[in-house]
C-alpha cells in the first residue's frame, strides 16, 4: 500500500471573525501550496466557516487541535460535480477530483450543520444531491487522513469513489444529524482503515460498487469501532462490479451512543421525537439499535467473493450475521455473464454476539445468485426469544420469495423459521464450532438452526 507524502511547506492564517466566510482564503492557500510544487496548509484553533473546498495534489489539509472547519449550510457554497455510474450532483466540505497524494490529517474538527440542511420528505428519502458531504475523494490515488474527527453533515461522511491507495489512521465519524449519515462509504482498492471509531444514523463502514468498471478489491478494516442505526460492517447495497479480498479484523459493534435523527412522517406517533430510539423493542438501549452488525450482500448483478471477518464483537444490533444473494438490480455494463451474480467465498470466524430482536441471522441467497462456500467458524451468539405463540407461528408460516427486493435483515417479514441462523440457497456452506443459545428466561420454540 502506497504511503501519502506531503511536502514540507506551511502556510497557515490566523483566526477570521467567526461569522465571516472563509471559502476563498482557505482555497487560496491550498491552491498556492499546490503550486509549490506541494505542501501543509494549516488550519489553527478556531472555528472557520467555509463552503466547498477543494484538494489539490501534493497538498495536505492539516486541522489544528480545536480547530473546526465548518461546513455552512446551502449548495450556493459548494462546487456541484457529477459523478460516473452516481444520480444527482455531488458536493462536500471537502472535495478531491482525480488528485494524487494528499491528505487530511491533524486533531481538529469538521463539522457540518446537518441538522440544518433539508431533511428527508420521509423516512430514507433520499434527496442526496440537496445536501453536502464531508469528504469526498473521487478518482484521487494515494489518499492519507489521520486523527480528525467529522461531526454531523448533511449527509454522507467519508466517501471514496474509484479511489486507490487510501489509508486513514485514528479518523473519529459521530454521524447522527439525518437518514443518509454514514460513515466511511469505500469504492476503493488497496485501502486500509484502522483504529478509527464511527457513530453514525446509516451505515458506519460500508463498501459499495457503483462502477463496474472499478474492482473494489484489497480492502482492510481492523482495530476499530463502529457504530450504526443501520449495518455497521457491510458490502452493498450497491453491487453492480467486483468487491474482493475483504478483511474487518479486531472490530467491537456497539449500539449507537445518541439519536438525533428526528421522526418527521406526516401521521407518525411519533413524529418529532427521535426515530430510533423511540422504536418497538428497542427499549434496553436509550439511543436504538442497529439493523445488522455483519452484512454481506449482493444484490446488482456483481461480483462479491473472498471476504473475510475475523475477531468480531457484535452487541446492540437486530441481527449479528446477514449475508444475501439477490436479483435487484443488474447493469448493462459488457461485464460477461460468467462474472456476474457472484457471492462466494465468505468467512466469518470468532465471532461474539448479542441480537437485538428475534429476528435470525441468515445467509441465502437465489436462483442466480446462490451463496457459495460460506464458512462459519467459532461463533457464540445469545439471541432474543419470540415468545410461544410467534415462534409456533414462525415455523409454519412459509418464508416469501423476495428474490429482487431491497436486501434488509427485515425482508423477510420479520418471520423466519429459527431463532439463531436460517439458510437457504447456499452450496457447500460449513459451519464449524457454531453455538446459537436463547437468553435466560426468554421462551422460543423454533430450532437454533435451520437449513
């Protein structure tokens, strides 16, 4: 993996009054030490309120300890891009375009007013292109952040799009302003993140294949915490190329600390309080629940093989363990039929969890889209039980066909036929020291395992 140097040159401004924009200053700065031939740009303790601002290469980024870039609110600030295989425009606090050797690092702050930009019409509307990103780093090579925390955007944390060489140590996401607040979104090869800690509404650590014409392969995640209301370890949805040679090592899903996501449906119970936490079965955990602590899926007519979790600590998500096969989606992009519809090869080793609901973990997949060689090894997980009259229900009530269905540990209905792991469409599927158990004083009727 390719190391990000940054030349030796500083240029650094004092603090402006903290009501003034300060887009056109900090880019003049990057901007000349990018004609240097490369160099530090240092932001000092303070805050700093700039629209998009735009990486060049060779240039590093560098936030003081208690300095807060702040991203304001309106797209009239922010250059608009679009994007290859991506709908709408792209904008964020802090943007890269096809540059090569930069980085953002430093014990500051980047924080995105996101409760300030437009929300969601409803719960997941999207309306993407209405708000700012954090970070976007798209076609660039050779990307280094360190240390920074990004706080509350408008929509999606960090994002790579047909990145290669990427390395980001000790980067903080507390992500929790709107629907579509991830964490790390990685279309990337040859990246490895670690000891990083993200907070998010969505998905925390989330790979994705939008182009299929960019293999996402050689992809590590290890020493960190994630935290999500969604996935906190995950490949898809979008699966339309290659995502291969996968690793999440040494990695503890933890519920989410806070909910600051509001519930703004029209007719809800309750809307205007948060949305998760205020959830049916949630109770135990003040700020909700994650969908899924390991998700593996694909879903869009692609390629998913050789991924790997190891030494993972799952608790306070509704399902620990889903991997999925699916017909969504498939483009017309030249890719051989051979390749695609692929899902194979997945491990998932020393495993300790906690489901959040009485939902089953699972691995299926389709007809053209099986799950092949999935390996299960070392697992220990204590599930929630349904009660009598549920569990019976379940295991008479045949599980639907949702073959092209937006793939959600949910999908299924809520109703599957075990307490512990259901399988379904899987050739040569293994498990090896797998223990499902039903916690104390909980009543379930249905098997621990059914395939």
């Amino acid at each position: 993996m390719r190391r990000c140097l940054v030349a030796a040159a500083c240029l650094c401004f004092s603090e402006l009054s903290a009501e003034e924009l300060e887009t056109d200053r900090w880019q003049a700065a990057i901007d000349d030490a990018a004609k240097a031939g490369g160099g530090r740009v240092t932001v000092p303790a303070g805050r700093h309120r700039v629209g998009g601002l735009e990486m060049r290469s060779n240039v590093e980024l560098h936030l003081e300890k208690g300095a807060v870039l702040e991203g304001v609110v309106g797209l009239e600030n922010y250059r608009l891009v679009e994007l290859p295989y991506s709908e709408g425009a792209w904008s964020a606090i802090v943007m890269g375009i096809n540059v090569t050797n930069v980085a953002i690092t430093g014990e500051g702050e980047i924080f995105g007013n996101g409760r300030s930009w437009p929300q969601p019409e409803s719960f997941r509307g999207n309306q993407e292109g209405l708000r700012a990103r954090g970070i976007l780093f798209s076609e660039c090579k050779d990307v280094r952040m360190n240390d920074f925390l990004l706080r509350d955007v408008g929509c999606w944390g960090i994002v790579l799009k047909c990145c290669d060489g990427v390395v980001a140590r000790g980067v903080r996401i507390d992500n929790h302003a709107n629907a579509n607040n991830d964490g790390f979104d990685i279309e990337a090869s040859n990246a490895l993140f670690e000891n990083c800690d993200v907070d998010a509404s969505d998905d925390a650590f989330v790979l994705k294949s939008n182009n299929p014409h960019f293999a996402v392969t050689n992809v590590v995640v290890r020493n960190s915490i994630a935290r999500s209301h969604c996935y906190a370890l995950k490949l898809g949805t979008a699966s339309h190329g290659v995502m291969s040679d996968v690793r999440f090592e040494n990695v503890k899903v933890l519920p989410p600390a806070r909910d600051e996501f509001f519930d703004l449906r029209e007719g809800s119970p309750n809307r205007g309080k948060p949305f998760w936490s205020g959830r049916a079965a949630y109770y135990e955990f003040p700020a909700g629940v994650g969908l899924g602590g390991i998700a593996v899926e694909c879903v869009d007519g692609g390629t998913v093989e050789r991924v790997s979790f190891d030494n993972i600590d799952i608790y306070g998500c509704m399902v620990p363990i889903f991997v999925r096969g699916g017909t969504r989606t498939e483009r017309d992009c030249g890719i051989p039929p051979s390749d695609r519809r692929i899902l194979r090869d997945i491990v998932i080793r020393n495993v300790r969890g906690v489901a959040a609901s009485d939902i089953a973990s699972s691995v299926s997949g389709v007809d053209g889209c099986r799950a092949v060689n999935v390996t299960l090894e070392n697992i220990d997980i204590i599930c929630r039980g349904a009660g009598e009259a549920k569990s019976r229900e379940a295991m008479s009530t045949p599980v639907p066909d949702v073959a092209g269905e937006y793939p959600c540990v949910t999908m299924f209905g809520h109703v599957l036929p075990s307490y512990g792991l259901w399988v379904e469409k899987a050739d040569n599927f293994n498990m090896r020291n797998v223990r499902f158990r039903i916690r104390p004083g909980d009543v379930d009727l249905r098997p621990a395992v059914v395939r």
